[in-house]
C-alpha cells in the first residue's frame, strides 16, 4: 500500500503519551486493522481534544513531544494511525519499540529538537498548521497562513529504506 507524508497537522501538547491512550487494550483482540479506526486516541485525556472531533479525522501528521508512544510493545498503536491515513508523527523523542513500529509498517516517526517542536506548536497557536514531508530531502515544511518554517530530520539508511519500501515485509520481499 501506498502511503503519503504530510498534511494537516493536529497537535497533542504532553509528553509521555502512551500506548494505551493510543489504541486502549480492550480492542486489542481485533483481528483487523480497520477495526481499531473508530478508537484511535479515545482514551487520551487531553484540554480540548476530542477523539471524535474534526481535527483527529482530518490530521495527517500528529505532532507531540517526549517520550510518545511509550507503555505497552505493541504493533497496534502505530496501525491504529494507519489505519486513519496518519503515517507521520512528530516529536522531540519516542519509546523505543514504538518508533521502530512505525518505520517497520512503513510510516515516519520524525524526531526534532525541542526548540523545534516548540515553534511548531507556536505556529499552531497561531490557525491551521499543513506539514509537508520531503523524505528523500529528509526535510518538513510547515504551513500556517503566510508563515512557512522548514527543519531537517535525520534518518538511518535502513529505516529509510523500510519507509521507502513501505514497510518491513514488503522490504523483505524485494529482497529476499
């Protein structure tokens, strides 16, 4: 499957968002993916977000800070933004497990700076925020309004590779 980087932005100011918010583990016996849809972030407790609302059903990329996807080893959490046509998330860190989740399913798990992080949420505060992600220039460029920001990211060459390929198993195919 063919997976696009980029577009609007929704934005999850804490750290430490754990998988449990993310895909709670009542719904881990599902046996597929679309089924998780409906619960991404439900039980995420957050000022003003609401995981039924607009913002969640048209983000794209999920911008947060440290520590995301923490908690629970679980393939789950990155499928459930799969699922929900998000395959770019944002932050200053991530647990371990969860960032190389997001790259074997194909998908960014883009780390920046603090400062960095800071002014993206400064743009935020500021209307819509659009994100668009230049993978073989390994650069986003954010959008609000008249206000355009670009930062690098760094990326290994393997993980490259799983993203380019579109996840693990297609990248073990073409190869082995």
């Amino acid at each position: 499957m063919k997976k696009t980087f980029g577009g609007a932005a929704l934005f999850l100011d804490r750290s430490d968002i754990n998988t449990d918010e993310i895909i709670p583990a009542k719904y881990l016996t599902e046996v597929t993916k679309e089924a998780l849809k409906p619960h991404c972030l439900e039980d995420l407790k957050l000022e003003g977000f609401d995981p039924k609302g607009e913002a969640l059903r048209k983000a794209r990329v999920v911008v947060s800070r440290q520590n995301f996807g923490c908690g629970s080893s679980r393939e789950h959490a990155p499928w459930v933004f799969e699922v929900n046509d998000i395959h770019t998330i944002i932050a200053e860190s991530y647990a371990r497990i969860f960032r190389q989740n997001m790259f074997n399913g194909g998908m960014l798990a883009i780390e920046l700076p603090r400062e960095q992080i800071d002014r993206l949420f400064s743009m935020a505060g500021q209307g819509e925020v659009e994100i668009l992600v230049d993978l073989s220039g390994s650069a986003i460029t954010a959008r609000c309004g008249d206000k355009v920001e670009t930062y690098p990211f760094d990326i290994s060459p393997f993980d490259r590779a799983l993203v380019e390929s579109g996840g693990w198993v297609e990248f073990a195919d073409a190869r082995y």
